[in-house]
C-alpha cells in the first residue's frame, strides 16, 4: 500500500524537473528531452490515478499519451535536422529572424 | 513492494536530474532511458503491466534509439560540449528554478490534504478488459489517434526531404 500522495509528488517533482529543462537549455534537442520528461509524468499521474480507482482509463490514456509523444517527437527531430542543415547549430535564439 | 517503488523513485529523480544538468547529449539520452525504465518498473508494480510493456518496447525502445540514431547523424563533438557548459553557467535559470520550487511547495502542500488515501498494489488490470475498453468507449478516440500519427507522417515526409 503506497500513499496517493507520495505517488503524485514524485509525479509533480518529475514534472517541474522537465519544466526546468525547457527553460534553461539551449539546445534544441535538450527542449525536445524535456518535453518528454514532463509527458512521462503526467502519464505516471494517470497510471496512479488509474491504479487508485481500479479503472483502466488510465492505462488508455497512456497509451495516447505515448502514441502524441512519438507523433510530436518525430515531427520535433524532422525540424531540428532542417534547422541544422541551414544554420549549422542547434541555438534556439537562431530562430529569430522576424524580431516578434 | 513499497520499498521497491520508493528505491525506484528516488532512482528515476536522480537520473532525470542527471539528464536536466548534463552536457552531452548522448549521456543525457542513457541517463533518460535508465529514467524510463525505473518508472516502468513502477509501472509494473502499481499493477499497469500493459502500461509497463509499452513503456519499454515504445518509449525506451523506439523513441530513445531515434534520439541516438539523429545525435549519431549530426555528430555533435566537442564545440558542442563546450558551448553547452557555457551556456549552463550563465544565471538565466535562477528564476525558473525559484518559480518551480514554489510551484513544488504548493503542490506538496495541496496534495498532503489527501491524507490517507491508499493505492492497493497487485491489483491486475488484464489486457482483454483493456481491449474491450479501447476499441468500445474509446473507438472514436482511437480513429483520431491513427489520423494523427498518419499527418505526423506526411509531416515528416515533407520537413525531412532534401531542398
């Protein structure tokens, strides 16, 4: 028997560490690791969730959640490895031609 | 099992912490798919033995090796390495970090309302309810998903063509 609270604080603190990895990088391939760090935990909050009520939609949505993540990360590296070919970096702060 | 899935926390912090602070790129892949793992281990003791298998097989297994295949393709040395240790000196990621841990303490705080509220482990959900469940409640779910993995396809066809 674990505590639910203990379960999703360990969630949340994989989560802000993902956050974290967002924010201070640089590189564009350590943006895209992040992302996948943060959806990891959010689906170990639905597997707990899932596991609480004894119901397996949590099981499903990690399924989707797993299938968006290899549809996001594919199109993610596509991306990466255009913005290699012509700026021949991976700063992210390249990408501000249009000063927005 | 309780200790187990504490061991295996604490290990998946550790690794992820590892991956956010590290320089290069092909540790830092290493280091997430011993995270992946140690959460899969979790996984498979909250009872999510399908979640489990798909964690391996899809995230560690395909996603991770598609990250090592494209950091293989770029051969990334040693510049990059070094910018990246400049780049991680500079005190840009003071505020995020503040702004997270008080996220972190407000969330702790809200969940610790919870109290007693116990997960029961060993509780096995079997992969023929699953079954009836996605292609029953959730089939429309499903059409869209096959739709979105077919445009994330045609997407990559054409990002990855030569100009």
């Amino acid at each position: 028997m674990i505590q639910l609270s203990h379960g999703l604080s360990l969630s949340f603190f994989l989560f802000l560490l993902g956050f974290i990895c967002v924010v201070i990088r640089r590189n564009i391939l350590f943006i895209l690791i992040g992302i996948e760090i943060m959806l990891n935990a959010a689906s170990l909050s639905l597997i707990l969730a899932g596991s609480y009520l004894y119901q397996n939609d949590g099981q499903i949505f990690h399924l989707f959640i797993v299938t968006a993540a290899a549809a996001e990360i594919s199109i993610g590296l596509a991306l990466l490895i255009q913005v290699y070919r012509r700026y021949h970096t991976l700063d992210i702060d390249v990408l501000s031609e249009m000063k927005g | 099992m309780e200790l187990i899935f504490y061991i295996f926390g604490v290990i998946a912090v550790i690794s992820t912490f590892l991956v956010v602070f590290n320089t290069n790129p092909m540790h830092a892949i290493l280091y997430l798919v011993i995270s992946i793992l140690s959460l899969s281990v979790i996984f498979f003791i909250l009872g999510a033995i399908f979640s489990g298998v798909i964690e391996v097989i899809i995230y560690a297994g395909a996603i991770m090796v598609l990250f090592v295949f494209i950091i293989m393709m770029l051969n990334l040395g040693d510049k990059t390495e070094r910018m990246e240790e400049y780049w991680l000196k500079s005190s840009l990621w003071v505020a995020p970090i503040v702004i997270s841990l008080f996220f972190l303490i407000m969330i702790t705080y809200i969940v610790s309302f919870f109290g007693n509220k116990f997960i029961r482990l060993n509780q096995y959900i079997s992969i023929k309810q699953l079954g009836i469940s996605l292609f029953g409640t959730y089939m429309s779910l499903f059409e869209v998903i096959s739709l979105l993995l077919l445009s994330a396809l045609v997407v990559t066809f054409y990002f990855g063509r030569k100009k």
